[in-house]
C-alpha cells in the first residue's frame, strides 16, 4: 500500500542518520516531498503528523545488488518487491543487462518502477540472458567495449558500473583475458568493477584463484560474495585470507556481502571478521530465487550481519552512506538532509530470538531483528509486502 502527502511530519522516531552523525530523537518535517526541517519535538502546524514513536527512522536504505530483469529466466524479480516493498528507496541491478538489454531494462523496469533503480552493465553481451553457470565470457566476441561505451554514456545516470563473473565457468578458455579488458574499460569509462568471486553455480571447473582476479582491481572496485563457501573465495585452505586480500583491502578495493541463494556462510563469515577485515556495504543479491528464503530482504540481510557481532548503527552505515560511497552517489543518496527530496526508511527494530539461517542453511541464534515500516520517496510514503520472514 500507499499514500502521497503533500505535508507530513515523521513525529517521535529515533533519527539515525550515520552521514550528519545524528541519533537521537529528531522529527522530520516533509513539504512537497522535500524534507523541510529536521527537529527536536517540531510543531505539527498544518502537517499530516505519522507517528514513529519507538521506531527507526533512517536515510532511505540502499541494495547495492539485485538482480531485477522481471520475467527474465529464473530470477529476474519485480524491483519494488525487494525495493520500496521491503522498507529500501534504492535498488542496484548487477549485471542483469549487457550493452544490448541495457535500454529494453530502462523503458521496462527503470522507468516504471516507484523504487529508484540503478544498474551495474554486465561486461558480456548476454548479460543474464543465459542465467548463471554458462560460459558468458568465454567467446572473445561477447565483449564488446565500443558497444558498452556508447550504452554507457546513453545512461550516466543510472549506470554505476561494470559486472564482471570472474569464475572459471563464466570466463572459459578465455582465462583472465576478459578481466584485463574490463579493467581496461572502467579506466577509460572511469566507472568501477563488481566482481563476483566463488564458483557457486559451476562445480565442475577450476575455480579462479581470487588473488589472480584482485591484480586487475583498483581502489574503488568491488568484491561482491565476500563470504562465499564456494571455491575462489577469501580464504585458503586452512581458513585463513589470502594475502592477496589483505593487500587489495588495504589498497582501497572494498568488500560486499551478496547474500543471496549460494553465496553467505557464517562459518566462513565468522573466519572472514575473526581476521579483521569487514564489509564495506552489505547487500541481498535478492531475485525471485531466494525471496521466500534464505535472504528474504535486506533489513533481513542487516540483522544477520548484528547476530555475526555488528551493531545496529554499523550495518545502517553499510545500508545508507557506506552504499552510497560504494556507488560514487554519496551528494545525493544514503543521507536526510533538509532542502533535499525525501529519502527515508523507518525500520522497527526488534528485540526477540529467531534463527537466522545461511546460504547453506546453517543457523545462528539472532537476538535482533530488523523489519520494515516505511519507505519514502518524495511525497510518497510505501509500506511493506508481506513475506515469509521470521
């Protein structure tokens, strides 16, 4: 469901806003679908007031992966269904379109969503047209950069990068070829790399060695599946990171969750944040796969990484300004700033035991729970679907 409100006071809530460093009890004034003042206990006036007594109210959350080519193969899913219907105002496509798809994505999926949608463009052609495990990089013609420019500067501005499958499957016979080219191409495009590590859709290849795939990443970059069991991933074989890892970290190349149906193990996690190295955004890799579960949502996806030891004002920071710096949108997203279109997520949080469960379905007691309100663009205030969650 939703309503517009042309003004509307968020009265009582607990304001945590990472970005202007605010928490604390603060009322938010919306005129216009602009947030017009931020305050302690702010007269109603004329306003609609909407009561968030006991509730959190946060800059409009942000999914940094997703996978939202409704109707295309198994996956593709609605994006306001992981989007403004589970309490998040922005969405990111990994890769579902290459340089052919990317326009067909915009006119159908972009444009008539009441998320905001932004893309990463895969660096294949295929983009997800195969669906995952197929060899999309492994024919050299299936790259095609004077094509993916020309998308590219098409679509500034919702592209935020390249998506690269760096796993033995997808890349083929062509080995590491395909990463100098991408590497080559968000240099000339100045966009950054998202790439994924693990080979957990084909089992029967060499798996990359993921310090074979950081020599091609630079400071910005992203490594999505941070948390992979699957071969390629972080650590050795005796559980601890390469020291490839550490170096890229250091470097500047940052780190994503990527829940999703294969690719969140908290035995590997626990391993991952025991040797100090966290994620920089936290993220669904949400499609119609794992909607029912394992991932659910991304307030979901947050209060697994709390039951793995973070707290509460570390995975909002994942959710809002650390994924807008990820994206390279930090002037305009993963804030609540007064003059600005309203932005916001109101989040209740709740203190309860349930069984938070892994790609693998291993569980962890949680002790915290995450669930969505509200999601608000402009004058428009959405609430949830339902899901299965716990």
């Amino acid at each position: 469901m939703e309503k517009q409100l042309a003004n509307f006071l968020l009265k009582g809530g607990r304001l945590l806003d990472p970005a202007s460093g605010r928490d604390g009890l603060f009322d938010i004034r919306v005129h216009d679908g602009i947030v017009a003042e931020i305050g302690a206990d702010l007269s109603p006036d004329d306003a609609t007031v909407i009561d968030v007594k006991g509730l959190l109210v946060t800059p409009g959350l942000i999914d940094v992966h997703l996978h939202l080519m409704k109707g295309l193969g198994a996956f593709g899913v609605d994006p306001d269904i992981f989007g403004v219907g589970s309490g998040v105002t922005t969405v990111v496509d990994a890769g579902s379109a290459g340089h052919t798809l990317l326009n067909m994505f915009r006119n159908y999926v972009t444009n008539n969503a009441k998320t905001r949608v932004l893309n990463y463009v895969n660096l294949s052609t295929l983009g997800g047209v195969t669906g995952p495990g197929y060899s999309i990089l492994a024919d050299p013609r299936l790259i095609d950069e004077e094509k993916i420019e020309k998308a590219v500067e098409a679509n500034r501005d919702i592209i935020v990068g390249i998506k690269i499958m760096a796993t033995g499957g997808a890349l083929g016979a062509q080995g590491l070829k395909p990463l100098e080219r991408a590497r080559k191409l968000g240099d000339s495009l100045k966009l950054p790399l998202l790439v994924h590590i693990g080979e957990s859709w084909t089992k029967d290849t060499t798996p990359v060695h993921v310090g074979d795939v950081l020599k091609y990443l630079r400071p910005g970059d992203i490594v999505t599946h941070m948390f992979t069991v699957h071969p390629g991933g972080l650590l050795d074989g005796n559980g601890k990171l390469w020291p490839q890892v550490r170096d890229a970290k250091e470097s500047g190349v940052l780190m994503d969750v990527g829940h999703g149906l294969h690719n969140l193990n908290f035995d590997v996690a626990r391993k991952v944040l025991d040797q100090g190295l966290h994620p920089d955004g936290v993220s669904t890799d949400g499609h119609r796969g794992n909607r029912a579960g394992p991932v659910y949502d991304l307030p979901t996806t947050m209060a697994k990484l709390m039951a793995l030891g973070f707290t509460l004002n570390q995975v909002v920071e994942m959710a809002t300004v650390n994924a807008a710096k990820l994206l390279g949108r930090n002037d305009d997203l993963g804030l609540i700033r007064v003059g600005s279109p309203a932005d916001i997520s109101v989040l209740r949080l709740e203190e309860r035991e349930w069984n938070a469960v892994d790609s693998q379905k291993g569980t962890i007691i949680a002790r915290r729970a995450l669930m969505p309100v509200y999601a608000i663009r402009g004058d428009t205030i959405h609430e949830p679907l339902a899901t299965g969650r716990l």
